[in-house]
C-alpha cells in the first residue's frame, strides 16, 4: 500500500495520469501500472478489504472486466465496474453496476443496496443532476423500512434525504426520516450514534419539532470551538440561517463579522455572496445588490457572482414595480 499526496510533488502528476477526482481514491495496479480495481472513499475495514480481495480474485485489467461484463455479466464483475464508474463521479453508472450487482449477488445484497443510496445521493449534485428527491427517496425508502435496520444506517439515510429534500425545496418530505431515526437511537451509549444523533439533531428541532430558536442554539452548538473568531465557520452559520430561511438578522450580522475577518478577496467575495443572500431574503434588495457587486469586483473571473448580480438586480426591478403599482392613483370618475 504505498499513499500518494495527490496535490503536492509527483502526486499532482500521478493525480492527472490516473484521473484522481477526489479523496481518498484507492488504485490497484498490476506490474505493468494497469489497474484491475479502483473505488473511492472509506467505508470501514470490511468494505475496503473486499474491494481489495475483488482485486486479487480477478487480477484482470477493467478494461478486460468491462469487456467480460459486455459478454456475461456478474455480481463481482457489476461491483468492480460500480466503483470505477464513482471514481470519474459518473453516478447513474455506479448505481446501474451496483443494481445489477444486487440482483446478481445476494450474498452481498446489504452492502449494494448502500452502495446504490450513496451514489443516487452524490448523483443529485451538480449543474445537471443525475437524480432528484424522487429517486433518492425510491431508493432509500425500502431499505430504511426494513425491520432489522441499524439506528446508524438510519442516521446516515436520514441526513441524506433531509440534505436533498431541503435543495430541493421540499424539506417536509424529511420529517418522517428524522423521527424515526432519532427515536430508533434514542438512549444510545455509542459515542458514533451520539455523534450522528447530534448532528441529525438539529434538522430535527427545525423540521420535527419547529422550534426555530432550539434549532438555532444546537446548530451554535455543533459547531467547533472559537468559530466566531473564524469567517469560514461564520460564513457556513450565515449561510445555514438563510438556508433554513431563520434567525436572518444574526445570520447578517455574522456574515457582517466574517467579512471583516477574512483573509482574502475570494473568502470576502464568497461572504459577500451569503451577505447578499440574506439582504435580499430580509427585503434589502438595494443593499443585496450593493454587496454583490463588491463580490464581482474582488472576483470577476466568478460567472456565478455575475449570476448573482443579474439575479438580484431583477429581484429590485420587480420590488421597485410592485411599490409604484401599490401607490398608483386612478382618477376618479
């Protein structure tokens, strides 16, 4: 096993031959530098050494696998060929391998079936996202259903679904997923249910309970010490109020600070963005539009700033006719 620093060196080399997207990625290589097995990501022992093992059981090229899996497809075959697809991020690729894994090998089913809710997850991201809260939610649901389930894997799903319902603007469809999983792990001793439970916590004060203001002191809460003397963990507050569309006025106010602690034009650029976001939720669109063109400014290179602008500028347009047709006197007849 020989670890590489794939940004400093002869990693950022190696990083490009190999097309490395991210962090941890794991390569196996037969003598001639050909790979047999890749995947990204830890998943614990027990996942990582069976990648490992897929490896030594068919040294084959993926090359050799892929055209063997044209020809007569296998589980093994199906799993290999999963974990290459979510090394280049092709998300719909890793879900179709792992299904087709799963309906092949049922020995492994469990381990699949998380391996096709990992990757619909990741696929929701991004410009043209692969999946939606629909296909997370087909996916996720018969597995969370199941009665044997583990409070961690519920956690876990839990926090999935609550992240890609709240983006897409339908955060209700979370709430059964929260209370569950909180009261399946309620009264746990483990330190890594308390951890997860703390972290799901705070999505369930806001969406379960609605209590904004105890949302908004365990959110304060989970955050690591000294984070209001940093504008990155400020920012992510400030960013998280206006998320939540709760505590605004604060959420300025630290957004506010972070700008005046941050360290460079692009970290102001990005504060300036979340400071804009708030200005305009609270009805400020002048002030929205005075801040993002800061933004644009300290950043020009930023198409999405230039978005931003357009964005705003329009949103004051629209605000500016709404209040001369509010004060629009006919004439009496």
């Amino acid at each position: 096993l020989y670890p590489i620093d794939c940004e400093k060196g002869e990693g950022i080399e190696l990083a490009e031959r190999y097309n490395v997207r991210g962090y941890p990625t794991f390569k196996m290589v037969n003598g001639r530098g050909e790979e047999i097995e890749r995947w990204i990501g830890y998943d614990g022992p027990d996942v990582w050494s069976a990648s490992v093992l897929a490896g030594v059981n068919d040294p084959r090229t993926l090359l050799t696998k892929e055209e063997a899996y044209g020809i007569q497809p296998t589980g093994a075959l199906a799993r290999s060929l999963g974990n290459a697809a979510a090394t280049e991020y092709d998300w719909k690729g890793a879900v179709d391998f792992f299904t087709v894994a799963r309906d092949l090998d049922a020995a492994n089913k469990d381990e699949y079936e998380q391996a096709i809710i990992t990757y619909t997850f990741y696929g929701t991201f991004g410009d043209e996202p692969a999946y939606g809260i629909d296909e997370l939610e087909a996916v996720a649901k018969p597995v969370f259903g199941q009665p044997d389930q583990e409070p961690m894997a519920k956690l876990e799903m839990a926090s999935m679904i609550t992240t890609v319902a709240r983006n897409n603007d339908q955060p209700e469809r979370a709430v059964p997923y929260l209370k569950d999983a909180m009261a399946v792990s309620e009264g746990t001793t483990d330190e890594e249910l308390l951890a997860s439970r703390e972290r799901l916590a705070v999505d369930h004060a806001l969406l379960v309970e609605r209590d904004a203001a105890k949302a908004v002191e365990l959110k304060k809460a989970s955050l690591p010490e000294g984070w209001q003397e940093s504008p990155k963990q400020l920012n992510r507050f400030a960013w998280w109020c206006f998320e939540n569309k709760v505590n605004l006025e604060e959420g300025e106010t630290m957004a506010l600070k972070g700008l005046e602690l941050a360290e460079s034009d692009e970290q102001r650029a990005r504060i300036l963005d979340t400071a804009a976001e708030l200005c305009n939720a609270l009805g400020n669109c002048e002030e929205a539009v005075a801040r993002i063109k800061q933004a644009v400014e300290l950043d020009p290179d930023n198409d999405h700033y230039k978005d931003q602008l357009a964005k705003f500028e329009q949103a004051l347009q629209e605000k500016k006719g709404s209040v001369s047709y509010t004060h629009l006197t006919l004439p009496t007849m």
